[in-house]
C-alpha cells in the first residue's frame, strides 16, 4: 500500500489537530495514518492467511497506534474521545 501525497495530506486535514495538511507531528494524524495502514494490511491478511512477514508488521503498527492513543489519553481525554469517535476504533 502506498499513499500519495494528496491522500495523506488529506487524512491530516480531516483528522489533525490543527487541520492543516502539513500537520504531521500532532498525535491525530499520527494515529488516522497508522489506522489506515492497519485496515489495509488486514484486508490483505485476509486474503494471504499465511503471510508472517505481513502479521509481524500489523502487531507493530497496533503497537504504536496504542501507545500514541494511550499518550493522547493522558495528555487531552477529549482529543482522545473524539479521534476514537471519528475514526470508529472504539465502541
């Protein structure tokens, strides 16, 4: 999987804390970017059950996503509440 430019900027605008599109460092669009790469290695873990390699760098990326969620958490409880909301991460 490989975003364009147009693409992640456009996931910064929608879910970055100061909606710019070189919002890079905030921990939203930090959290949207690991998001969408881990629903697309799982629609590709579907498809390639045995795919190790693949299953390795998912638990990775789940990882990182849970530590800056975890940070965001302690920092900004509301930021945390509506980035869980607008990505559907959570129920």
């Amino acid at each position: 999987m490989h975003l364009i430019k147009q693409e992640i900027q456009d996931i910064f605008v929608k879910y970055g804390y100061k909606k710019t599109t070189n919002d890079s460092g905030s921990s939203e669009s930090q959290i949207a970017l690991l998001t969408n790469r881990i629903s697309h290695l799982t629609n590709h873990l579907k498809n390639n059950p045995k795919d190790f390699n693949t299953k390795l760098s998912m638990k990775k990326l789940v990882s990182k996503r849970r530590s800056n969620l975890n940070y965001l958490y302690k920092k900004d409880y509301d930021r945390y509440q509506k980035i869980i909301k607008s990505l559907h991460i959570r129920k």
